[in-house]
C-alpha cells in the first residue's frame, strides 16, 4: 500500500509539472519541483526528519491509510513512512 501511495503521490507530481513550450520551466515550476523532489527523496529514504521539514509547526497531516498526524513533530517522526 506504501508503494500505491509513493505512486500516486509521483503521478501527481508528473502530471502538475508543466514544461513551456520551450522546455524550460520558470522560476517559479522549478522551486516547486525542488520542493517535490526534496519530499520523494525524504519518502524513498524513510526519513521522517526531511519528510517534515517543509510542514509548519501546527500542521495536521493524514496518512492514505487513515493515521493522523498533529504538528511539525509527531510529523517528523516518520510513522507515515
């Protein structure tokens, strides 16, 4: 199910990535594909540390599978990977 999840979640990201026609991305598209990238590599490599980073400190995040999550914290710990 991980593994479903890790897919759709890459699928998004293939899909939302709009290339102009030229083939470059603006400013703007590559922040956000940095951002993306950084969350794929912290899911891959199971690092609850990286995989927070990006959340603020009063986030509430729900895994696929139903876990809730509370805060930047309990986030970090990786029990969503």
């Amino acid at each position: 199910m991980k593994n479903a999840s890790f897919l759709l979640f890459t699928t998004i990201l293939a899909i939302s990535t709009n290339l102009r026609a030229d083939g470059e991305q603006s400013t703007e598209e590559r922040q956000i594909t940095a951002v993306f990238d950084t969350l794929t590599h912290a899911w891959r490599s199971k690092d609850g540390q990286q995989w927070g980073e990006r959340f603020l400190d009063d986030a509430d995040f729900t895994v696929w599978f139903g876990l809730e999550l509370k805060g930047k914290e309990e986030i970090q710990s990786g029990r969503c990977l």
